[in-house]
C-alpha cells in the first residue's frame, strides 16, 4: 500500500504530495514541527504536542493562518489511512507560498503536511547499554528564542548530531554559549544526584521537551527532588546516573560523554542507574494507561 500524507486538507499518496519551492518553510525555515509517538494506534500526548505547536505559532506569527486546521484529526487520519498502530508522526506547519518576504508582506495560505511512519523501537539490549554522546562544537544560544521553539531551522541540530554520528557516538550534547550544558540535538539531557534529578534550567537554551516535562511530573509523584539551574561540564564527575529524553525514544539512559579533549566521561558506573530505571518504568506505565 503506498504511504498516504496529509497535505493541506487532503490525505494522498507520498508521490503526489508536493509543496512548493516558494514555501517558506523550505527558503527560510520558517515553520514549526512536532513529532509524536502512537502506541497502539493511539497518539500518545497529542494535546501536548499541539498546545506547544500553537503556543509557538503565535511567538512566530503564524498563529492566526492555523486557526481553524484541526490538527488533532489531522494526525488521527494519517495514521488510520496508514494502518499503523506503532509509528512515528511528524506534524510540519509552514509560512506556506506567498512571493513576499516574511518580513514584508502578510503570511500566505499556511503549508500543513502529517505524515505516519512505522516505527520500530531501539532493541531492549540498546536501553540496558544506554547512549554515548559527544560535546558538540555548536552552540545553542541561550539568549535567544528559537533555541526554545521546535522550528524547521533546524540545523544546529543536524549538524551537531551529523558530528556525533561521525564519531560513532549515539547523540551530541550542545552547550550554550555560557558553557553550560543545554540539551541534546533531539532530546533534553537530565542528571541524577544524590537520589534527586538536575536538569538544565528552560532558560539554559532549550526546547521544552514534552517528555522532560512529563518525566518532571513523574518524579514528583515517585518523590524523587527536582532542581533546575546552570550545569557546567565540570560537575559531570560528580552525577550518579543521567538520561535523555524525547518523544520517540521516552527516556534513554546516558552513560558516558566524550569530552571536548576527545577524554571519556563515564557517569556514575557507566551503567544505567535505579532513579532511570524507575522513571523509565514509570513513563511505560503511563504509556500503557494512557494508550492501552
Ligand atoms: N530538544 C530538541 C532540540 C529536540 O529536537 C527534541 C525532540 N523534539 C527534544 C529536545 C525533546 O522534546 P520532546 O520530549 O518534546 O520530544
């Protein structure tokens, strides 16, 4: 069966869905995007998902060209014209066509593209191993706001992890131009001390990730401290346990870090900790509340 999009109102088949090459989204990155898990043919966290896409709309000033689009159902009806049960969603709004500069004229009819993709999870084996990453030579710049948008600019991340993968490590961990540690290319980092998780602050530079909220929310149920603030590569000695997080992957232990110097960091043990592992059962629980 060929993959079906949705594209503007209409669900058709992946060789007819087209945009096109005046889209600002493809000349100045200027769209937004989110990227969803379904587990069981549910999505999972979708309103989340959506208010984040929405409240960043209006902080680019495509707020008012998505009122109206159910997004929601958009999703919905990609994924059931798919069949897919356990996929991967990527929501995309842009700009769309208009032959004005986004600076000078009035956006255009807004570009809305969904598309479902089966997923296949990272073996058990990848979970009990957990991630190696690499300081990236990018920066995410703490000062500005994109850095806290989900937005189709999104080639500090690529690049970042293009140089990770390069290395044969798992993810690249960026920091901001402070030289704090800010987030991952496509997930946010938490840090486990003395029974309680760290994690950088929001105004570190970071997306505010679905999951890291969750797993914030999770924590406090389980009475495990948070605290938020300024991490510096330096404290990384003294961590226990650290993960990362985002929507596709949940949480993912993180046991080691390739420094700058190209040195190995180990944290803790280098094994994945009992505070990950608890979250990690705890957000599969609520996976399974939530889409069983
Ligand atoms: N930071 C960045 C840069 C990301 O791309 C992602 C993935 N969306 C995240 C953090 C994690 O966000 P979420 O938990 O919403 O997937």
């Amino acid at each position: 069966m060929a993959e079906i999009i949705y594209l503007n109102d209409k669900l058709v088949p992946r060789a007819r869905a087209r945009i096109s090459v005046f889209d600002w989204g493809f000349l100045y990155g200027y769209g937004l995007f989110e990227t969803m898990r379904a587990y069981r043919g549910e999505i999972f966290l979708l309103e989340r998902h959506l208010k984040r896409l929405m409240d960043s709309a209006q902080v680019i000033g495509l707020g008012p060209a998505l009122v109206g689009i159910d997004l929601g159902k958009a999703c919905y009806d990609t994924l059931r014209a798919n069949n897919l049960d356990e996929a991967r969603l990527r929501l995309t709004v842009s700009g769309g066509e208009t032959d004005a500069f986004p600076w000078v004229g009035g956006g255009g009819t807004p570009t809305v593209v969904v598309t479902a993709r089966p997923y296949t999870p990272f073996p058990a084996e990848k979970y009990e191993q957990g991630f190696r990453v690499g300081i990236a030579s990018l920066r995410r710049p703490r000062h500005s706001p994109v850095s806290r948008l989900k937005s189709t600019s999104y080639l500090t991340s690529v690049l970042a992890r293009m140089e990770a993968a390069a290395h044969g490590l798992d993810e690249a961990l960026l920091l901001n131009e402070d030289g704090c540690i800010a987030e991952g290319g496509g997930c946010n980092v938490f840090f486990v001390r003395k029974s309680g998780l760290v994690a950088p602050s929001l105004d570190s530079g970071i997306l505010p990730g679905i999951t890291r909220g969750v797993v914030m929310e999770l924590a406090k149920a389980l009475g495990i401290g948070v605290r938020e603030g300024d991490l510096r590569l330096s404290d990384l000695g003294h961590f226990d346990e650290a993960f990362v997080t985002n929507a596709i992957i949940g949480l993912m232990p993180l046991v080691a870090v390739k420094g700058e110097k190209g040195q190995d960091i180990v944290i803790g043990d280098g094994r994945p900790g009992k505070i990950t592992k608890s979250l990690m059962a705890a957000y599969k629980e609520m996976v399974e509340r939530e889409t069983g």
